[in-house]
C-alpha cells in the first residue's frame, strides 16, 4: 500500500490538490519533490524491467550508486524490498512484482499532469470563461477575441453575455475567470479594476424637439416620454444618482433591460432614452440621434473584475492584456466622438 509520507503517490496527489486549490501558476514546475518521487519510480522501473542496475544506470544517464540510492530511497518510503540483488542478478521480490503494474500506471499518470501543466503554463490547451454585459460583448469583444485566438489557437474561450445583474454572480462564484461591466457595489469576494468610462447621452428620434438642441441636460429630458434602463443596470444607478443631485425626478413611459430593445423604441418614437454612447456603437440608427449629456456630463464606469483571492491563469493575464490594449484603442476613438458631439 503507497501511504506513507511524502512519497511518489502522496506526492502526485499533494501536487494535484495544489493545483486545484492555487492555480497551476503557483505550482513550480516541475515541482521538486514529486519530482524526486519520480526519479526513484523510473529508477525502479529501469532496474525492474533491464535485470541490471549497470544497464538501468546507463540508460537513465545516471551512477550506478546513484541508481541504487534512489531505489533504496523507494523501497524505504514504501517499507517494503522490492529487488532481489547479488553480484550476477536482479530479481523482483513478491512485493516487487505486485508493485510494478501500480507503479507504471502511477508513473504514466504523474508525466500526463506534469505534461498538462506544462501546457496550460504555456497556453497550449484550457479553458478560459468570460462574462461581459451585451454592449461589451459586442462593440469591444470581438476584436479582442479575435487576436486572442490568433496568438493561442489551442485555448477554448466561452462567453457569457449576461445583464448587470447576473454578471456579479458569474464572476463571485467563481462560474467565469474574468468579467466585463458596470461599475460594483463594494464587495469583498470581488477584485476590479477600471477599464474605461463610458459617457452617458440622450437618444432621441429624428423630429424629436430634443433632437434639435446642440446641448441636453437632463432638466431637458424631465417632461417627456422617457424609456428607462432597468434598475438591473448598472447604468440605472447612475442615472438615479444624477437626477437625486439636480432634485429632479423622471417617471418612466417605458423599462427595458436591453439598450438595443431601448434604442429600437426610441426609433419607433415610443419616447426618448438615456443610455450608455456603447448601446449607439452597437445599435446604430439613422433615424436616431445619440446627444451627449451636458451640465454635468454622466458616465458609466466599466470594469475588470474576477473573484477576489483567485490566482489568474496565463491564459487570464494574456486576455486581459489585450482586453487593456483594444479599449485604449476604443476609448481613444470614444474621445474624438465626444469631443465633435460637444462641439456640435
């Protein structure tokens, strides 16, 4: 039976529990003392399998008295003698032939983890789970996901469009490695950080008296028929937040959950509505206008987030690195919008 101490299976399944519980990236690969294990595994093996420790040594690159210390090292870890030795041969010892078959099944197993391990390291296989609010996933994401595949062919990406509301549960439970939304109420089982800031503006039809204005507060907006996000949106509080500070106050004509549901009603001249400028980058309209709000501007705030605690993988920490680069990109386009929206 292999239980006693560190040995070669405790080890392997020390080494698998640290993976699991810490990530492989905390492990040191390959870790020194399954390693050790190992080496006194393959040494018994050779030995058993050539009948020679002179023939094993040769084979395996190492002293002969080098070879016989690790099966010794083996044999004591195991408490048992697994060869027979006198100066003309080797034999296996009862114990030795029960323990060769669990052995080399052992062996095989730990070189397939090591192998894994090395390949997640160097991003040659995984799996990699987003989640990202719907304008997110559709105005920044693609070309994110789209270089990210490029640069690591073998990593399977899955994503989840999911609103504000289930985007935090996604990412505190641990059911996705990194999401992308709105700004979090403070929450100590979550990380984040700021991606960008999205400014927030009044979409109106074509023909609308709002639609006429060169500049819009939201002291404009109070009065008309106003298609609301829901208070499932990030974006909700915000809006909330800034008609509580100008005593203002809108009672919604219509409530959606989805900008582009919002933009397409605001298109059939069910009212106007406030939103986010990305649900215009996704949902462009020619019979809608998209006014960025004035005295004071709004914005949404986005941001990076993944459980708190959580080791990130290479193939989080590669992703996120495009994820930076892409929405500089954006944001820099975002700004030249704006800038010529005020200015109009």
């Amino acid at each position: 039976m292999i239980a006693t101490g560190r040995g070669p299976a405790n080890t392997l399944m020390w080494v698998c529990a640290t993976a699991v519980r810490t990530g492989v990236r905390s492990l040191q690969w390959p870790a020194p003392t399954m390693i050790d294990g190992l080496r006194q595994v393959r040494a018994f093996l050779a030995v058993a399998r050539l009948r020679s420790f002179v023939r094993a040594a040769s084979e395996l690159h190492v002293s002969q008295p080098a070879l016989t210390v690790q099966v010794q090292q083996l044999e004591r870890t195991l408490g048992v003698k697994l060869l027979e030795r006198n100066n003309r041969s080797v034999a296996l010892t009862r114990a030795g032939e029960d323990m060769l078959l669990p052995l080399e099944r052992l062996l095989m197993d730990a070189e397939a983890i090591l192998g894994r391990g090395h390949d997640l390291l160097h991003l040659r296989r995984g799996i990699l789970a987003i989640a990202a609010v719907p304008t997110v996933a559709a105005a920044i994401l693609p070309p994110v996901l789209r270089e990210f595949r490029e640069a690591y062919p073998a990593i399977t990406v899955r994503v989840r469009d999911d609103v504000a509301a289930n985007f935090q549960d996604l990412v505190r439970s641990g059911d996705v490695d990194v999401g992308i939304g709105g700004h979090l109420p403070h929450d100590h089982t979550i990380a984040t950080e700021d991606l960008f800031a999205d400014p927030i503006c009044v979409f109106a039809p074509h023909g609308h008296p709002l639609a006429r204005k060169r500049r819009v507060t939201l002291r404009d907006v109070v009065g008309h028929d106003v298609i609301m996000p829901s208070r499932l949106l990030s974006v909700r509080a915000t809006l909330e937040q800034g008609l509580q500070e100008q005593g203002l106050s809108i009672r919604p004509a219509h409530e959606t959950s989805h900008f582009s549901t919002a933009v397409a009603m605001v298109n059939a001249g069910l009212g106007v509505s406030i939103l986010p400028y990305i649900a215009y980058a996704c949902y462009r309209s020619t019979q809608v206008r998209c006014l960025p709000l004035h005295d004071p501007p709004l914005e949404r705030r986005m941001v990076i987030a993944a459980p708190e605690g959580r080791q990130p993988s290479p193939a989080v920490e590669k992703f996120k690195e495009i994820l930076r680069r892409r929405t500089a990109e954006y944001t820099a386009t975002l700004s030249a919008v704006m800038v010529t929206r005020h200015a109009g």
